[in-house]
C-alpha cells in the first residue's frame, strides 16, 4: 500500500473524528459558561468539582473504549469476526454493570470524596447537586466508551462520529434549555448531560443493529456473562485501567490543587485545563487514525503498512500542534471571554496564558503515541509510562510550590507530558511491532 493511499487512508478515519471531537471541548465550555452567567465563581468550582469526580469514575474505565478498540481493530485485521463480537459484548456487559455499580454506591462515593477534597461550602454544595443527577447517567456513558471503542476498531470513524455529535449537540441544548427556561438553574446542566447520553445510547444501538445485524448473530450472553470470559476481558485491559488510575492522580490533582487556592483559582484552573486540551481534540482524530491503522497492519503483519502509517500520523500531529500554538498566540483573551465573562476569572487567567504556547507541541507526542500504543495493544509499557508521568507530576508540584505558588500545578502538568512524551519515545522499536 503506497504512502499517498495510506495518507488518504488516515484522513478519512481522522476526519470524522475530528468533526466529531470539536462538539466535545464545547459541551465543557458551554457548561462553564452556564456557571459563569448563571452563577458565580463558587458556581463555576461547583461544576469543575463535580465534573472532577466524575472523571475520577468515568477514567477509571477508560479501558472500556481503549482496549475495546486496540483489540477490535486487530480482529478486524485478521478478519476474525468472532473475537470482533466477543470483544463488543464483553466490554457492553462491563459497562452496563459498571454503571449500575456506580449508581448504588452514589452515596458513599460523594462522602469520601468531600473527605478529601478542600472546597469551601458554597463550591460543594453545587457539586453534590451536580454530581447525584448526572450519576444516573452511568449506565448509558460507559456503554458509549465501548461503542465508540468498536466502531474505531471496525475501521468505522463515521459511526462514531455520528454519535459524539449527537450527544454533545444534544448536551448543549438540553442544558442551555434546562437551565435556563426551566427553575433548575445550575443543576440543568446535569440532567442536560443525562438527556443526552441516553439518547446517545439509543443511537449507538440503532446503528450497531442497522449495520452490523450479520455480526451480532453471533452474540452470546451467557458466554459474555461467564466469569472465566469477564476475567480474561480484565486480564487484556489490567493495565489500562492501572493506566487511568494514574491518570487521575494528575487530572484530578491538578483540579483539586487549584481548590486550595480559592473559588477564583479554582475557575481560573477549570478555564485554562479546558483550553490545554482544546487542541488535543483536534489531535485525537489522528491518534484515533493511529489506533485504528496500527491495530489493523499488526492484525495483517503488514510491516511496512504500519511504519509509514505512524510517520504520516506524527506528521499530521505536529501540523495540528504548530496552528494550536498560532491560534493560542493570536487570540488568547477571546478563547478565555468564550468560556467565562466574570472579568475577576478573566483577569486571574492571564498570568497562565503561556502554558497555551508551550505545551501543544510537546503534548502531541503523547497524543499521538497513546493511539498508536493502544492499537498495538501494548498496555504494559502504557501503564509504566503514566505511572512514571504520575510521578513526575507530583515530584515537580512539591519540588516547585514553595516558590511558585499555584504555578506549580501548571508546572507539574508540563512535567508530566514531557515525561509521556520522551518514553514513549525511547520505548517505540521495543513495543510497536508485528
């Protein structure tokens, strides 16, 4: 396969991922700006917070969409149709049930989490009102990571485009009307988010059955539901899920830092984390390509095919990087007056403004090699990676805090990356092959 049919080849798995991932940063965006005209900044750490904790849930299961697609795509590559259907309906039985699970322990979640969270009261109290209507939600959410998982897997970006802008369209207007036509208020944003990951899941099912009814025949529940296949599902996907608990350790860390530095800081941090990862959405498209073509040609033992793939995808990732950079330069106070008009917010975020400028370049190595990590199914080294990165993260914090001040979370988060990105790096002829 020639480079040129390769390039088209990654544009169109990208493309669609792309369309689809630039509704994704404005459901977050439009859900701060709620807060910030709804309410106030204490509104504004209120969504950050629960939106924190449930990242804390959600990343956990990250596995659910990324080893759901690093597998699938290799069954796709060695036209095994079998492992295709066992892949899907293990990972939608761990998702249903995780769901369920998360719902009945609500409670007991919330309570811990406040236990070690520093928030003042008024932040806390729009966060647990957040937090225990969104939650019912669960169920529909984790499913969508294994949809979504597949659908890369089967070569198929459009699908999944499909239903990320569905949910993400249908999560800005339902919690713009809920929270502002009806008396919820803040709390619409919530069940905003719940509308629409329902109604996303029905879509997902709609057209799984409309275009792959022949693979589904051969579904077996009670296999999918018999411990020795769950585990072996755990078994491939362990250390994705070590993967994203170490993830935590930096995601939610960052957030939970800022919280200690007041409501505004807090909001300034939930503005600025917003705007660091709006360009990896851009970036995710080809990351996805990556995953998809990585899994695929490892599938084939299509040496050649994979190589020039990954050279072509960093290609790409860096062009997306280096425009970010541009635009970060060029209009930095109109990306932050999108996401909040409270000129307190707006004014406390411009001593962080050249973190947009340093970070995308380096930040879209690590990007991109997730991708093409996960297609390859190598978790080990992954895990590692982030666990290494997790430490990196807390090490530069108190390394830096006494002298830096809150800029010390930005500096960890950098740390971080720089740290995934050189790893992975060195680690590549070792773990990407056939």
């Amino acid at each position: 396969m020639g480079r040129r049919h390769i390039n088209r080849q990654i544009l169109s798995l990208a493309g669609p991922s792309i369309l689809a991932n630039i509704t994704v940063p404005l459901v977050g965006i439009v859900d701060l700006a709620i807060s910030g005209h709804v309410g106030d900044a204490a509104a504004m750490g209120g969504i950050a917070i629960g939106s924190m904790l449930f990242d804390l849930l959600y990343w956990n299961m990250g596995f659910l969409r990324a080893g759901t697609g690093g597998i699938t795509a290799q069954a796709y590559g060695r036209k095994d149709t079998r492992a295709q259907v066992d892949t899907f309906s293990q990972g939608l039985v761990t998702a249903l049930g995780s769901g369920l699970l998360f719902i009945l322990i609500q409670w007991l979640f919330v309570s811990v989490a406040f236990r070690l969270i520093d928030c003042s009261p008024d932040v806390e109290a729009v966060a647990r009102q957040y937090f225990f209507i969104r939650i019912w939600a669960a169920p529909a959410t984790l499913s969508l990571f294994v949809f979504k998982g597949w659908f890369i897997g089967m070569q198929n970006t459009v699908y999944s485009m499909i239903v990320d802008v569905w949910v993400n369209v249908a999560n800005i207007i339902a919690s713009w009307l809920l929270a502002f036509r009806t008396p919820m208020g803040i709390a619409g944003v919530a069940a905003g988010t719940v509308v629409a990951q329902w109604t996303g899941f029905i879509l997902a099912s709609v057209l799984m059955l409309g275009r792959y009814s022949s693979l589904l025949k051969e579904i077996s529940v009670s296999r999918s539901i018999r411990w020795k296949y769950i585990k072996s599902f755990f078994s491939v996907n362990a250390d994705l899920f070590v993967r994203s608990l170490a993830f935590q350790v930096v995601y939610a860390g960052f957030t939970s830092i800022a919280a200690k530095y007041g409501d505004v800081q807090l909001a300034v941090s939930s503005v600025m984390m917003k705007l660091l990862l709006f360009y990896s959405y851009f970036l995710d498209g080809f990351a996805y390509a990556g995953e998809a073509l990585t899994g695929r040609f490892i599938g084939e033992k299509n040496e050649a095919d994979l190589r020039s793939s990954i050279r072509i995808i960093f290609f790409w990732g860096f062009v997306v990087s280096i425009l970010s950079t541009v635009v970060y330069l060029l209009f930095p106070d109109t990306m932050i007056s999108i996401i909040t008009s409270d000129p307190d917010v707006q004014a406390a975020c411009r001593p962080f403004l050249f973190w947009l400028w340093l970070m995308p370049v380096i930040s879209s190595i690590a990007f991109v090699w997730d991708g093409i990590y996960i297609g390859a199914t190598a978790s080990t080294p992954l895990r590692n990676c982030m666990l290494l990165a997790a430490a990196s993260f807390i090490l530069a914090y108190y390394a830096t805090r006494s002298f830096c001040g809150i800029q010390s979370i930005y500096i960890a988060y950098f740390a971080h990356l720089l740290l995934r990105s050189i790893y992975m790096t060195a680690a590549y002829r070792k773990n990407i092959h056939i």
